[in-house]
C-alpha cells in the first residue's frame, strides 16, 4: 500500500493542505499527552530544537532513539518549547510497513504524515530506503529506530539494525547524527496492558524522560578505508548486496563500516540511557 501513495508524501500534493492539517492535528496530540496527561522532562533539547531549526544549509540531519512504544512518535517531539506542529520542521520518519500501511486509509495518514514505510527484514536496499536517501539529499530530518522493533524492558540498547549506518555513508553530505533516549512511553503505551493487548488509548500521570545527546561525529573516508582493511580476509557468506556502491565498498567492506558505525551509536545511546537512570529520576 505504501509504494503505491508516493504522491502523498510530496510537499505539493494538495498545495501541502492535507499535510498541514495532519501535523497539526498529531503534534497537538503529542502535546496533550506528553504535557497535559503525562510530565514530560527533556536533557539538552536546547541542541534538538537549534539543530531542526537552523542548521548549515542542505546539511540533513538524522536523529536516532530507542523504541519503547508505538507512541514514541510523534509523543517524544511533543514537549514544551518543540516545533511540534510546523509542517515545514517536521521530520520524515521510518515507518513499519506492517503497521503503520496496513490498508488505504492508514497509508495515505501517514504518508501524509512524513512517514517512509519500510518492511521490517526487508535489508538495507530495499526499495523505500532510496526514497530516505533523497529526503537526505534535500536536506531534510529523518528520525530511525535503529534497534528495528520495540523492546519495553529496562535493558541495555541493543544491536543495531544496518538501515541507519547505510544511509549515514551513502547520503550525499554526510548527515548531522543526534542520539536520543527516553523512557517512560512503555508505561503511556505499554505493549501488555488488557489480555495481551495495547490500552486503546495513552495512560496518564505517568513521567516521561527524553535525553538529548551531542552530534555523533563520523570521519566516513577514515572509517571507509578501515573497512577495506578490516575486510580483506572475510569469509562471512554474501547477503546479495550490490558488489560495488556508489562508496566503491564490495559486501564485505560495506558490511564492516556499517557494523562500526552502528557499533559507535550504540554505545553512545547506551551511555545516554545509564546517565539517563541516573540524573532523570
């Protein structure tokens, strides 16, 4: 249903009325449940909001964060002082296609919606990967779930999907990387609320913690001509990707830089989530 409703996600589709109206009806939820229902506290979003407002032009940025619930997003951009409702500012997100373009009606919303929907398992050169890339190549934000799914348990981060890492070195201009951890959406949405079931709508009173990290800074050439290094000897069997890349990296190059970077944004969220615990109690 997804690759069906390209047209949905341009910024002219209906003069860009339909866009408008649908971000601002879901950023005045988010803003209801993340400050109205629920206390929302945000570390260092002084670095969030400057970054989605003015950074270098044509520079993209891609915000990463764990995936605690399925109210995540829009509710995490929903805190005091966010653009929340600006169309403009928005950001394009990766979206489960399973979920989020079930049938007609869900897929235009969330096309509508800046939302890229993507097939969970689909690999990293799937075809709605090549839509991200040019959302990057304008310039634009992108948020991801690296971790792939969500996981509602007090745990450490774990392994990273290949999907963000990929679209980090193919990108045109190397995009701005700011992580983020949060907790509390598990208790807004948890997963088992009523026989194994989503509540139908957000619980309330519940405190929600958003951590804002620093730029992740990535030196691609450097960490390219490592993985060339690294990878000479591989003997790991082939997933099919493409020999050689707009990068010029054969697989097995690829898959080492991807697996650094992911290794390096991981262990950055992870630090985030213990200071996290421990500041923002």
């Amino acid at each position: 249903m997804g690759r069906k409703m390209e047209w949905a996600a341009r910024a002219d589709h209906m003069k860009g009325v339909p866009r408008k109206m649908v971000i601002m009806a879901v950023g005045a939820f988010a803003k209801v449940v993340a400050n109205f229902l629920n206390t929302a506290s945000v570390h260092n979003a002084d670095t969030l909001i400057n970054l989605v407002r003015s950074r270098p032009p044509g520079v993209p940025l891609i915000s990463v964060s764990n995936h605690m619930s399925t109210l995540d997003d829009p509710v995490m951009w929903g805190f005091r002082g966010f653009p929340t409702m600006d169309a403009e500012l928005a950001r394009w997100v990766l979206a489960a296609e399973d979920i989020c373009f079930k049938n007609s009606i869900l897929s235009y919303f969330f096309r509508v919606g800046k939302c890229i929907p993507i097939t969970r398992g689909g690999g990293i050169y799937q075809e709605h990967m090549n839509e991200a890339l040019e959302r990057l190549s304008d310039g634009a934000w992108l948020h991801t779930f690296p971790e792939g799914k969500v996981s509602q348990e007090d745990a450490p981060i774990r392994r990273l999907k290949w999907g963000t890492a990929s679209l980090i070195v193919r990108a045109p201009v190397t995009p701005i990387v700011l992580p983020i951890v949060h907790r509390g959406f598990e208790e807004v949405m948890p997963e088992n609320f009523l026989f194994g079931r989503r509540p139908p709508v957000p619980l309330f009173n519940k405190r929600i913690s958003i951590v804002v990290g620093e730029p992740i800074e990535f030196d691609i050439p450097k960490m390219r001509q490592m993985a060339i290094f690294m990878s000479r000897d591989s003997l790991l069997p082939g997933m099919g990707w493409p020999s050689t890349t707009p990068c010029g990296l054969d697989e097995a190059a690829q898959r080492c830089l991807y697996s650094s970077i992911s290794d390096k944004i991981r262990t950055v969220m992870e630090s985030l989530r213990i200071f996290g615990k421990s500041v923002l109690k």
